[in-house]
C-alpha cells in the first residue's frame, strides 16, 4: 500500500535548522552529517545537487564548492516528526569530509582510544589552499 503525502520537512521545529545526514546511495555508508534551513533544502530539490547550511558562515553551503567533491541527490526523506532529512547522494571526488576522508566519520573508539580508520583521499591544504576549519 503507497501513501502519499505533500508533507515537508517542519523548519518551524530547530530554529530553522534541520539536521541532515549524507548517505551514500550505492553503499550505504553514512559520509556526513549537516544542517539545512529551507532555503538550502529547496535548492537541493531544484538543482539536485546537495545544498547545506553552514552554521559557522551563515550562509548556504553548497557541497563541493571549494572542493570539487559534490553530493548529487538520488532520494530524499524526512522522519516521522519531520524534524530531520536523510539524503541518499553520490558523492562525487570520493570524499565527503573537509579532511578529506571519504567520510566525517573516519575515527572510530577502540580500547579506550580513537583510531582513525579511514584512508586520506585527498590533502586537505592543497585542495583549499589552507587548513580547512569546520563548517
């Protein structure tokens, strides 16, 4: 049975934002989490190209855009409380993280330590110039 909805994301809730996680479509690994307000969310429907929020620029962040490394959009969804957005994407350059994993998640708590257990696709200073601050 198929239900459909015109329901949207609520950026009522989060004042405005609303936290988003990148996931790869083909994969299923979990390359990032971010935030969109509904400016970024309706150009990330438009252009099909994933648009987030920085919270530390204040102003849209369009994935890949120092980078090279865009997210092209293959499903999106919303939770039951409409109050956070998974994006299904293909990510482009093989690195989602401004470190310049293929993931932000590439430290994982073993033994009581953290061991980065991602592999380095590009450097990070000579893609942006500089050391990249967070976003």
């Amino acid at each position: 049975m198929t239900e459909t909805t015109n329901a949207l994301p609520d950026f009522s809730k989060g004042q405005g934002l609303l936290p988003v996680v990148a996931q790869d479509a083909a994969s299923g690994a979990v390359l990032m989490m971010a935030y969109m307000n509904e400016e970024s969310f309706q150009e990330t429907i438009s252009t099909g190209r994933a648009v987030y929020y920085s919270r530390s620029r204040k102003r849209l962040w369009r994935k890949g855009e120092e980078s090279g490394n865009v997210q092209r959009v293959k499903e999106i969804y919303v939770d039951c409380d409409g109050d956070s957005i998974l994006l299904k994407v293909e990510q482009a350059g093989g690195a989602a993280c401004h470190e310049g994993y293929a993931s932000c998640f590439y430290r994982r708590r073993t033994a009581g330590k953290w061991e980065v257990i991602g592999e380095r696709v590009f450097d990070p200073n000579a893609v942006y110039g500089h050391p990249k601050k967070s976003t």
